[in-house]
C-alpha cells in the first residue's frame, strides 16, 4: 500500500474487532484461568453477557451485528430462506444482504477496513481493503480479495472452516486436530495483517469456536470425555486473542464479541414432524423440500423455529384465508406454547410474532411465529420426514439466544441491557465515524 494510503489510514481512531463465534459470556466469567486475557481486558475495560437476536443463528446474527439492523432490514432469517411468492428456498449469502454493512460506512469515511473470515460475505466485496468470506464460502482462491491477500493465504495454513464431519464421529481425536489446525492458521493470518497497520476498521472472526462448541460444549459443562481437551482449545484462543492486542497501537480500540451464547443439548425437535403428527403440515407423496407440501398444509417450519402459515396471496397454494390469519396464527402459537419435551419442559422459553422481532423493507419473507427455545432444545425442520419428534444427534452443544460476549479496553462503553444491533453502532463510534442514529436499530455504547 503506498504513502497517501497509509497517511489516510492514520487519519482518526481506529478500532480491531475480533469476533469468537458462539462464545458464552460466562465461559469466560466461569474460567478466568483459561481466559487470562480476555479476563485482563475485561476488568480493564468492559465486559458482560449480552443478547444475540431472534432467531440466534449466526447466518442471521452476523448481517445483524454487522449492520446494526433487524432482519427486516437485512434480508436475512436464518441459514435458509423462502423465496417471495415461491415455495423455493436458498441459502443467504452476502448479495443476500441488503443492509449497508459496517466496513461500507468505514470505507465511505474514505478510511479503511480489512474484513477477514466474516460469516455470510461470499463473494468477497471489491470495495474495501481487503475481505476474505467466511462460513459457506468455497476455496481461498474465490474468497479472497485483492490478488495479494488470496495468495498470502495460499501460502499459509488457512482454513476457511473446520471440518465439521470430523466431529460427527464418536472419537472427537480428529476433529480437535483439525479444529487447532483451523485456529492456528487464523492466527497466522490475522497476525500478519495486524501487523501490516495499514487499516482502519480489523474485523477478523474466529469461527472455530461455534464448531467446538457443537461437537463438545456438554463435554465442558458436565465433565465429559474431552472437557479437558475443550478447555485447551479456549486456552489457546485466549493465548492468540492475548497476542493480536499487543500488536495494536495505542490508537487502537480492541473490541471482542460473539454472536449468541452456548448451552449444553439434550433433544433436538423435528418440528415439521410435530406439524405434521398435529395435523399442520401434510406433504405430496414424496416430499424432501417445502414445495414438496400438500395444498391443505396450514404451517410449515425453518430452522431454526421459524414458522409460516401457508397463507393464501403469499405462498403459492396458500390454504389460509388472509381473513382467518390471526385466529390460525394465535391457534398455532398456543399449540407451541404447550409442546412439551420429554421430561415435560416447555420447549418454547419466547414465541415472538414478525411484528415484534421484524420491521423493514424486507419483511414479506418474515415467519409469522419465531420460538426461542429453553436450554437444551434445538430446533430442527427438514422436509424429509424423522422417525420421532425427539431425538439425539452428534452434536452436544447448541446456540442461545442469552449470554453472548462483549468484551472492550474502553473502560467507559455501557454493556448492560445491550444486543447485537449495538455493536456496529458503538464501533463507529469508537472511529469518530459519523452515521444517522435512525439508520440503525442499535445505539452506540460509548
């Protein structure tokens, strides 16, 4: 990068962001022996638990916190998403998201953002410094913008993503191999970019901690097999975290995040099969996808526990009259409020309307009913069929919508009665960027 750029960089304060996917506040509060730095930073600065938002999957939570919008406003619902007036679904990715996103604001401010591993950003953007996509991109060579920055991550040991299979088997071995491997190339590369200084806005994530998370977060909270294991891999995440930060300049503002907590997983839910033994959902003969549903389905479900009625006018063999819309919503609202696993705990803990959690232009693809499951409950769709409506997988670990992290070095940033939508807002903040207060359903921190 030449000297005018360089001179532009310095311009202002500058903030690094780096995010620990899936990262439960009190993992840290809990294990400050593992956590020496992130605890350092905290009782320096600021730190606590926050919210994530409805629904708490990161598909939907990264364009949040990265825009400081709803998804309303951002487009994006979940790992999978219904087409308009279509029975279609999709997988978001970053064209997918029609809010202005964090590093634009950055790079309208003429300074600059380097965005390395952020979830849902495929393909990576020409518009800012540099960018490699994160979660669901395919190979480097694709998801890496300029030229430079691809190849001096082909020439490290980088790794988009874990191998998640790995952790499907029975002996995690493999899969804690990989899952340091993935973690120790994340470092390399943030490091070398950190050290460059040549930024104004590092946005770097850290997604290895949601796969461990999956795969041995029971092991961590009921001294499993691997919880030793589990707490080695936050050592060194902790250990890595610790170093980046004493790379940064004094005019350097460090912020840490995750976005939605982690609790242990005792069932998953195939709600379309509870829909479908309640007499919601009925399906064509052979059925793998929602278009695959019969005329006469009432309600359908995405994960994660994201319900639509099938509305006469929106879908297109819709069997709800527009009229009868808020009795059938209200029937099936009541009939999820008194789901009940197992060992009779509610598996609903919140049941929000669209009109409580959602505003924006992108609203007409809203579920009418979103659950925010209890502890323990994960909410599964799928159009397949299951045997049961309960049932166990290879995971042990899954998302929550409560004690996700904020952690600062600004002893002043208020983190009480805050989320996700905060986040983007503080950051600009923090860099003295201006932005309308309306444009963001967050307000800063500081």
């Amino acid at each position: 990068m030449g000297l005018i750029d360089r001179l532009r960089s310095s311009d202002g304060p500058r903030v690094a962001f780096f995010g620990i996917d899936g990262v439960p506040y009190s993992l840290i509060e809990d294990n400050p022996d593992v956590f020496e730095n992130l605890t350092a930073i905290a009782e320096e600065g600021s730190g606590g638990a926050i919210d994530s938002i409805v629904p708490p999957e990161s598909s939907a939570c990264w364009p949040a916190l990265t825009t400081g919008l709803n998804p309303g406003e951002t487009g994006v619902y979940g790992f999978q998403d219904r087409e308009v007036d279509s029975y279609d679904t999709y997988v978001p990715m970053g064209r997918d998201v029609q809010a202005t996103r964090l590093w634009d604001r950055v790079e309208d401010a003429d300074r600059s953002a380097t965005v390395m591993n952020v979830p849902v950003t495929f393909p990576p953007q020409r518009d800012v410094q540099r960018m490699v996509s994160g979660f669901l991109s395919p190979g480097i060579e694709e998801a890496a913008y300029p030229d430079e920055l691809r190849d001096t991550l082909l020439g490290m040991d980088y790794e988009i993503d874990v191998n998640a299979k790995l952790g499907h088997q029975a002996d995690k071995t493999e899969f804690i191999k990989d899952a340091h491997a993935t973690l120790d190339g994340r470092y390399e590369a943030f490091e070398h970019y950190i050290e460059a200084d040549d930024w104004d806005l590092f946005f770097g994530v850290f997604m290895t901690t949601d796969r461990v998370n999956h795969f041995l977060f029971e092991d961590y909270e009921h001294d499993g097999e691997y919880r030793e294991e589990f707490l080695d891999f936050y050592r060194q995440v902790d250990e890595y975290i610790g170093s980046l930060v004493d790379l940064l300049p004094d005019d350097v503002t460090t912020v840490v995040a995750s976005d939605h907590g982690f609790t242990t997983l005792h069932h998953e839910v195939h709600l379309n099969e509870w829909l479908r033994r309640e007499g919601w959902l009925s399906y064509q003969d052979d059925h793998e996808a929602l278009t695959d549903i019969a005329d006469d389905t009432t309600a359908y479900s995405l994960i994660p526990g994201r319900f639509y009625l099938n509305l006469d006018g929106r879908e297109p063999r819709g069997s709800v009259p527009d009229e009868e819309y808020d009795d059938v919503r209200d029937d099936l609202k009541d009939a999820l409020a008194d789901l009940e696993g197992p060992d009779g705990t509610p598996v609903a803990d919140e049941i929000y309307t669209k009109e409580e959690v959602y505003r924006g232009d992108h609203s007409d693809i809203a579920p009418d009913l979103v659950v925010v499951p209890n502890h323990g409950f994960d909410l599964k769709a799928g159009f397949k069929g299951a045997d049961q409506v309960f049932d166990t997988g290879p995971r042990n670990g899954m998302h929550s919508f409560d004690n996700a992290t904020l952690v600062t070095d600004d002893p002043d940033a208020r983190i009480a009665e805050t989320d996700l939508y905060d986040i983007a807002p503080t950051l600009l903040s923090m860099m003295d960027i201006e932005y309308e207060r309306a444009s963001m359903d967050g307000s800063s921190l500081v």
